[in-house]
C-alpha cells in the first residue's frame, strides 16, 4: 500500500486499504485507515470504513463512534445504518440495532442484507412471529436468498417445526445446492424427526462432494454409530464456531443458555472464602468470553484457550483476559503444569466423547488443592448405557457415573455432579452435569 502525499489520492488510498481489509491483511488494513482518519476526518466514507473495522477488529465503541460520525456528516446512506446495527448488536445494544436496521431499509427497501438482519434480530430477541414474517417477506422479493433461507430454516428447527424447516432447506437447496448452512439445518431437521435415512444420504452426498468437509464426517458417525470419534475433531469445532462466532452470544442468550452462569454459580460456592484476586484461572473453551465475568472476583490472572480463531478474536474484545491461546485444549494444558488453581470449562466438554486424556491433562495443570469446574451433557446412568453418545446433533452426552470415574481414575476427589438445564433447544430443555472436582493437597499416587 503506498502512502499519499495529497489529500487528492484519499480514493486510491481508501480503495487500497478496503483491499488490504478484505483480503484479511489486518496490519495493513489498519494502518490505512488509522492514516486516512488523520488526512480526510470529516470524510463520511473513510469514517465508516474506519468504523466498520474497528467494530470487527477492535474497539466495539470506538467504531460505534465513527460509524455515527459517518452518518452525522450523511445520514442518508442506508448501508451506513446497516452496519452500525451490527456494531450495536455486537455490543448486546439490541434495541439500537433495531433502529438502526429499520433506518437502513426507510431508505433504501431494497437494502435486502438489513431486511435480513432484523429478521435475524428479531429472532435473537425471541419475536419469533415477526422474525418468520420478516423472513417470509423477504423471501418472497427474493426466493434465492440463501442466507434468508437459512434463517427462516433455522427458526423452524429451534421452535420444533421440523416440516417447514425441512420444507425451507429443501426449497434453498434447488437453487443453491450445495450450501453448507443449508445442508446442515436440514441433516438437523431429517434426524430430529427420525428421518435418519434422508440425513444420511445427505451427508454421504455432502460428503462424496467435499470429502474434505468436516461435518458430514462427523454426522455420518454420530448417526451409523460407526468411526466414531473419541473427541469431535479439531476441523469440526474450527467449522462448527468459526462462522457462529459473530452471532454466538445473542443467539445462546435467546436459547436460554446458562453454562456460564452455572459454572459461576459452582465457583461462587467452592470459592466463598477465598480471598479476591488471589487465583491463576484457566478457562478451557472459552469461546467468546462469556465466563470471564464469572470468575472475574477470583482471578489474579486469566488465561483462555480455544480452537477457534474468531471465538477468540470476540474473547479479546472484552479485554478480561490476561492471555489468549488458540490451541486445543488438552494438548494446550500438557504445556502448562501446574498452571493455575482454578480451571474452568463451560459447554466444551460435549465436544468430548472420552475424558479421560482431559482429567489427566487437568490433573497436572492444576496446583495440588487445585479446582476443576465444568459441564458436560448429561444422559442417564441405566443398565447398559455406554460411558459416552454422540448424537445427531454433533455432540456427546456423558453418563454420570463415568465423569465420576475418570475424575477420581486420574487423582481427582471431593467430586460432586449437579444436574442442570443447559440451554433450551428445538423447545425442550438440554440436560447437564454441572461438575466440580479437587485435587488432593499432597499429589494422590497414580500413573
Ligand atoms: C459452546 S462453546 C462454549 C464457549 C464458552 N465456554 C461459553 O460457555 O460461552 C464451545 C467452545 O469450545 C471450543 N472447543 C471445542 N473443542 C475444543 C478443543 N478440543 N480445544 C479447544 N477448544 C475447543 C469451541 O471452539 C467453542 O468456542
């Protein structure tokens, strides 16, 4: 990117760094706009541009603050409206997005990417009957609208109607064949209703066409019960959250999910006589954060771990923690003996089918007297049932007695499960064991 000498290049200057943007060449990108703020301030396009980059890349507020300034200066751009409703949305500003989306399509109806994004909005603030209605009228202006598709699919499948889902992927799936978001809401919708068959060959097609493509591997397992994997594998997690990163926190706040706050809530209890700020914690899938304000009293430090590159990029923007790893877990805890006293996992262990390598990683990253928090799903101890499933749905369920067993197996004691409510999904609860473990004082003896 070359540096202008005049005001006069600002439009090859802004074109060169949008490049740099797209072309995820962030270090460029950023300085480019940082130098266009300084040459061109009250130029709505830079301040956009500027704003839209900050809100993805650094600070959420600040680029609240110059896509404002944009629209300030001209208030008629309809994108302009657009993209600060997805500043507002990744700042929880719901309210403001909705504003914002609603602008954006005053002024221009056709602006088919807000109409979609309030659909999507609404459905995050659980007005399910304007987000269908919403996606339904789009739909009809566009009908191959993937995205749209999608979404409308999606809000059948979590509010249980499975038909219409089906009916939806179906009808996407003709014009766009081999989405992979609408693949995978209808491998969803085939199996949750029974139709393992249709899912299956979905995923064999899916599967003859990408052999690459980590999902319909997975699925394929979960469903024939065959190749089953002990944990789900790391290109699987990478492409499960990679594109779920953006929207993960309004999209579990609408599903009622609580790992997080049940995690916090076994901590607050463990920990009631421990001093503030004298603990080193370890939070092991941390996805986006959301169990740093959980244990945030305790930690002296903080340190996330996770797979996916844009969970922790949305970590980073609450600036909670000390230190943030992309890594898989066990082998990331392996590095780090005797790291900390307290490690956390909220909803990350149902990326596991065996726990065993785990509980011994965990074992040796946590000071003896150390604390192991986490939760797993649950499913029930009866005769005959295996330690762990992996079901349709792409994640495992533990039995209660084998987290006990590999708990205590790899030196752990003073353990205890709760059962808990997870989240809600498809209208029914997902049960979990909500689990807590110590580590003897004195090392136990074990292999
Ligand atoms: C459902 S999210 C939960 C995130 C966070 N703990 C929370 O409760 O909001 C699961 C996270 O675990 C991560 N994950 C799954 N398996 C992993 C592994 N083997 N190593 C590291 N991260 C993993 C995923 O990338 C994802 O961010």
């Amino acid at each position: 990117m070359n540096t202008p000498a005049t005001e006069t290049s600002i439009p090859d200057l802004l074109q060169s760094t949008m490049k740099a943007h797209v072309a995820g060449q962030l270090d460029a990108a950023g300085k480019g706009y940082k130098l266009l703020q300084t040459l061109a301030p009250d130029n709505p396009d830079v301040l956009h541009l500027s704003g839209m980059f900050e809100g993805q890349q650094g600070s959420r507020e600040r680029g609240h603050e110059l896509i404002s300034r944009a629209i300030a200066i001209d208030g008629k751009q309809a994108m302009f409206h657009n993209n600060l409703g997805l500043v507002c949305v990744r700042m929880g500003r719901l309210e403001e997005a909705e504003r914002c989306y609603r602008r954006a399509i005053e002024l221009d109806p056709d602006r088919f990417d807000a109409v979609s994004n309030l659909g999507v909005l609404m459905g995050q603030l659980n007005r399910l009957e304007e987000a269908e209605k919403t996606f339904q009228d789009l739909l009809e202006r566009v009908p191959r609208f993937s995205d749209a598709r999608q979404n409308l699919a999606s809000l059948y499948l979590r509010t249980g109607r499975f038909s219409q889902a089906i009916e939806q992927c179906a009808k996407g799936l003709l014009t766009d064949p081999r989405n992979p978001l609408l693949r995978r809401v209808l491998g969803r919708a085939y199996a949750d209703v029974g139709l393992t068959d249709l899912a299956l060959e979905l995923y064999r097609k899916w599967q003859q066409e990408e052999p690459d493509h980590p999902e319909p591997r997975h699925h394929i397992a979960a469903i024939t019960g065959e190749g089953v994997p002990d944990r789900a594998s790391d290109d699987y997690v990478r492409a499960t959250f990679g594109g779920f990163a953006e929207t993960f926190d309004a999209k579990l706040a609408s599903l009622g999910y609580r790992a997080p706050a049940l995690v916090g809530e076994m901590v607050a209890e463990l920990l009631a006589q421990v001093p503030d700020k004298s603990l080193r914690v370890l939070d092991a899938g941390c996805g986006t954060g959301l169990c740093a304000e959980q244990v945030a009293r305790w930690a002296r430090s903080l340190v996330g771990v996770d797979l996916s590159q844009q969970m922790l990029d949305r970590a980073k923007l609450r600036q909670a923690y000390d230190e943030l790893v992309q890594a898989e877990l066990v082998a990331f805890l392996r590095t780090r003996p005797a790291c900390c006293e307290l490690l956390i996992s909220a909803d990350t262990l149902c990326y596991f089918g065996r726990l065993d390598e785990f509980a011994a990683a965990a074992c040796r990253s946590l000071v003896p007297g150390g604390w192991l928090v986490f939760t797993v799903e649950a499913h029930d101890d009866g005769e005959g049932q295996p330690d762990y499933k992996l079901y349709h749905h792409g994640r495992y369920s533990h039995r209660h007695g084998y987290v006990l067993d590999v708990l205590s197996a790899n030196g752990f004691a003073d353990m205890a499960l709760r059962e808990v409510v997870l989240r809600q999904e498809g209208g029914k609860p997902v049960r979990g064991w909500l689990t807590r473990a110590r580590l003897p004082q004195e090392p136990a003896a074990h292999e």
